[in-house]
C-alpha cells in the first residue's frame, strides 16, 4: 500500500512539472505562464492581399507585437499606410479595430502621351473594423479624413485649395498567417 502512495505522489508531480513547463502554469514561474492565454503556434505574421484598398490593390503585412496589438504596413497601386491594430482575441485571427496613418496618390493620365502624371500626395488618417474568418476570409470597413486639393479656376488657374475631407473604404481579401 506504501508504494501505492508513492506511485501517486511521483505521478502526480511529474504532470505538475510537465502542465508549468508547457506553459500551463501561472504566476512567474519562468515557463511563461498561460500569459493572458497567447498562443503563437498559428504564428506572429500575417499577409493579404486585398481589394478596394488603396486604389484597386493592395498587399498588406501586419506583425503581432502581443497583448493583443498589431503593427500593419500596406503597400497599394495609389498609396501606402501604416496601422496599429487592436485584435479582440490574443490572435491575428482575430477582427480588429485599427488606427491608420497614410498617404494616397493622386494621378492624372496625360492625354498627348498617355503617362500618368503625380498631381498631388493627400495624407490621410482613419479609423477601420477589420473582420478576419477562422481560415483565408477578410472584410474591412472604415472611413477617416484626407487631406485634398480641389483647383479653383476663378481665383487663380494654377493655384488651388486645400481642404480636409472625408473619406469611406470598404475593402474584401485574403489572408495567411505564418
């Protein structure tokens, strides 16, 4: 019966060792604790490419910095754009909401030789609810304000006005993590 005992109590302590060096166990016991249940296995990166986003295209990279923030750099056909992201769940599969710093490019297409010709950079600061399915799926609305130049003919003809305008997206992709 004593060594009945004594097999319990050996067993019972190797699962203990085993649950606190898995990360199961809590508090600061160096084996990194549940820590607010973050799990990396689906990995800390995540790319996608997305639709509407910056004129018609645009790829994006976010980097998951834990405690559920995100940093998110796009890269589009009109513009770029930087983003810290706020995911709901401890995971880049989770939604999130997203404060962006941006930049969009506004081009005319020259008629006597058919190239496009930069006309003006517009910075832009906005606001936007991304959804992320378990696997592949990402929708995003949002809107912010720009900064715009609109030409005003009867003052001047070559000067313009700048004001801050709204603006909305809406944007469909895919995405991966790694």
């Amino acid at each position: 019966m004593k060594n009945i005992w004594i097999l319990v109590l050996a067993v019972s302590a190797t699962v203990t060792l085993h649950a606190q060096e898995s990360g199961g166990g809590g508090g600061n016991s160096g084996g990194g604790g549940n820590e607010k249940n973050r799990d990396y296995s689906e990995g800390r990166n995540a790319f996608s490419i997305q639709a509407l986003k910056m004129g018609v295209v645009a790829f994006d990279y976010e980097r998951y910095v834990g405690s559920n923030i995100g940093l998110q750099g796009t890269a589009g056909l009109f513009g770029f754009e930087m983003a810290v992201k706020f995911h709901f769940k401890p995971s880049l599969q989770s939604s999130s909401i997203g404060l962006s710093v941006g930049t969009k490019f506004k081009t005319v297409l020259r008629e006597f030789d058919g190239d496009l010709e930069l006309k003006s950079v517009s910075p832009r600061v906005g606001l936007a609810f991304e959804y992320r399915a378990p696997k592949l799926f990402t929708f995003s609305v949002g809107g912010g304000i720009e900064r715009t130049n609109y030409y005003d003919i009867t003052v001047f003809p070559n000067e313009y006005n700048q004001y801050w305008w709204p603006y909305a997206r809406l944007t469909l992709g895919l995405y991966m993590i790694r």
